[in-house]
C-alpha cells in the first residue's frame, strides 16, 4: 500500500466537538493510523460558542492530538457571525492558510466550508510549478446555504455558486457527503460527473452506553413522566429553533408530558433563552462532555433535528449520525423534500413533521410516547442503519482509496 504525505485545510479540528470537526478529526486520525503521514492546518478553536477557546493563544500554534500534527492559525472570530463577518473569518483564515507551511504533501484535502478560505488554498495550489494533487471534501454546499438560510441576499447567493463552481471545477476530485450534493454539482455547479465521489459521514461516536443512563436521567432533572424531546448540537439560524420555543409553549397551554430540551451551544443561544423565558416545558443545557453526551443523548424519549422552512440542499445534519447511534426515535421537523426528510425515510429511525409546525411537533413527540412498540421499532431501524450505512472503518478506507486515487492522477 502506498504511503502518501497527506495535508489536510480546514478550519475546524478538535476539540471542537460538533459540526464538520468530529469528522474531519477522525479522518485524520484514521488516515494516520493506515500508515500516511497526516499533517492538519486548521483554525483555532471556536465554535459552536463563536469564542476563542480557553488556553489558546498566539498567532499560531503547533500541537499533536492523538498522533496527528496540528498546525492552528490564529484569525478573525465574529462575536455575532453575520454573511459579512463569517465571510471576514474566512478570509483571515485563508490569507494565513497562502503563507502558512503544507508539509510538501502528496495530496491537500481542503475541507469546505469554508468557501473563501477553500479558494484562497486553490489558488496557492494551482500556481505551484509541481503541485500535489487535491482534493475537496464538501461537508455543506455552501451556495445552496446562501440561498436557502436568506443571508447576504441574491448578489452574495451568485458569488457563491461562481465561487464554489470554480472552486470544485479546479479540484483533481471531490468528495461529496450525499447523493444530493453530487447531483447539485453536476446539474448546477458544471462538475463533471466523474470527478465526484460519494461518500457519507459516519458515526464517529462509540457504542451508545448501556449503564449510567437512568442516573443521567436523573441528574438532569427528567422524570419518569416526563417525555423528553431533546435537540443536541448547534443553535443557529438554519436549525430554526423558534419552532421549537413555540412547541414548548404549546405543550404549557396543553399542559403535555412533553418537554424540549437545548443542549449545545451557538450564536443563536442567548436570543432563543430570551423568547422562551417563563416556558415551563423548555429547558437549556450547555454541552456535555463526550460519555456524559452520549448518555443524555440515550436517555431522551425522543431525539430532535429541526430545520429552517427552505433549508432543503445545503447540510446533511452532522447530529443525525450521533442520534442514529444512541437507539432512540428521531423525529425531524423539516420540509417533505429536504435532504434530512429523506434520511429519515432512508434510515427508518424515525418520523417527520413539517418544519415551523409546532403544534404537529408537539403532537408527533405524545404519539411515539403512546405507541412504544412503534417507538422501539423506528430505535431499532436507527442502530440497523447505522451499523450497515454509517461504519467509521467504512468511510475511512474509502476515502483513503479517494485520496491514493488523487495521488496517483498527479503521478504521485
């Protein structure tokens, strides 16, 4: 097996614990452990708390995490992450990414997003005399974002799909997360069909734990009477969660067994605890570390993704893979034809409501804790899917036989 210098660009990396970091993290680490030398230049961490992590000072840093060289480049943190300010972010990141040292790589996977960023990396790439080969691994689509979430207006949602066209048009492959990704860049991104290559997330969690769960419950202050519909990760714009404030209300008026549970942290946090003050049924939790995570995850009733009406394309919710393996119904709050819809249908582990219902949420959440049996079988479907569609060891040697193929179109 070929043993190849691998470089990997993006801006998030452990510690953080939620959106394209676990993943781009675990890659790493599985690529190294398959024998390839893996160096990471990412970011300072940030988020979901849109802060500078505590202990992390300087222009730059270098550290090893778990066998892995990290680079981290100092850049621009928006307090209240706005198109312009995430835009400034990226650019900071990506001006420091030109000038920073790659480790002479064989091969640089470029995670995106971010966008900016990723075309600032591109461009350094491609006036190399001699350059790697490259990849990139699209975790979001980025234009589809602009468009869907509203932000920047149509001006932006146009430089964005030009951008993010010539950007992947300029990649020796890219790796996409889904079908619908790969269907986008083809169809409207002029990426001819076999550059792409799809490959899904993956569980990068454990086993769901089996004891502690019931003291966790208890910890947490949920009863045994209580039907606890927990949302984990990320409170931003496109999880929409003001459906979930108006679902917590309802639920008051009806006097439900039903209470919504936040557990996370983002930009959005402060305003949501602000709309849902007085709200007896909703409860705020900052994040857990990771067993104590994974225990709260597995002692919810009900799992939650909840989405901003439109957003269709842009994400496959990265929390999907973590609910998928707690063994607990999710229920998905989101348009009929959005990429998490089918998910949901794909995987069998669970139902969907319509996005911005929350009297149907509400409903869905006391149906599942009056049905058990049907609440056990959408459990039961989630840990099938993901032990057969979501296998860490899986994604990793395909991407390892991605980024070989990369190499070897460069002569590598």
């Amino acid at each position: 097996m070929t043993k190849l210098r691998i470089t990997i660009l993006g801006l998030n990396y452990a510690p953080e614990a939620t959106g394209n970091a676990p993943y781009t993290t675990s890659l790493a680490e599985g690529l190294s452990r398959a024998g390839h030398s893996v160096h990471v230049v990412a970011g300072y961490p940030h988020y979901p708390e849109w802060t500078l992590r505590a202990g992390y000072t300087g222009w730059k840093r270098e550290e090893v995490i778990n066998g892995v060289s990290v680079k981290r480049l100092r850049h621009h943190i928006p307090a209240n992450p706005s198109a312009i300010s995430r835009l400034h972010m990226e650019l900071s990141f990506g001006v420091r990414l030109i000038c920073a040292r790659w480790h002479k790589p064989d091969v640089v996977l470029v995670v995106s997003p971010a966008l900016f960023s990723s075309a600032l990396a591109m461009l350094r790439i491609r006036l190399r005399p001699r350059r790697p080969a490259v990849g990139i691994w699209i975790q979001d689509l980025y234009s589809r974002g602009v468009v869907e979430t509203g932000a920047g207006g149509g001006k932006l949602a146009g430089l964005a799909a030009s951008l993010e066209s010539k950007v992947l048009r300029s990649a020796d492959g890219v790796a996409a997360i889904h079908d619908r990704f790969k269907r986008h860049m083809v169809s409207s991104l002029g990426v001819t069909d076999e550059r792409v290559r799809v490959i899904r997330n993956w569980t990068h969690l454990p086993d769901s734990p089996t004891s502690g769960v019931k003291e966790m419950r208890a910890r947490l202050g949920w009863t045994a009477a209580d039907v606890i519909v927990l949302h984990a990760g990320n409170m931003g714009k496109k999880q929409g969660l003001e459906n979930v404030i108006e679902a917590a209300r309802i639920a008051d008026e009806r006097k439900s067994a039903v209470r919504f549970v936040l557990m996370g942290d983002g930009n959005q946090r402060k305003q949501l605890e602000t709309l849902g003050a007085g709200i007896s049924r909703l409860h705020f939790l900052d994040p857990l570390p990771d067993l104590d995570f994974q225990r709260a995850l597995a002692a919810a009733d009900v799992l939650l993704v909840n989405e901003l009406p439109g957003v269709k394309d842009m994400a496959v919710p990265s929390k999907l893979t973590s609910y998928f393996n707690a063994g607990v119904p999710v229920i998905a709050a989101t348009d009929e034809d959005s990429v998490t819809a089918f998910e949901i249908l794909n995987s069998g582990g669970g139902i969907r409501v319509d996005a911005a219902a929350p009297a149907a949420l509400v409903e869905a959440a006391e149906a599942l804790a009056l049905e058990p049996l049907t609440a056990k079988r959408l459990a039961e479907s989630a840990l099938r899917f993901r032990r057969e569609t979501l296998s860490e060891a899986t994604a990793i040697a395909k991407y390892d036989d991605f980024i070989t193929s990369l190499a070897s179109s460069r002569g590598r």
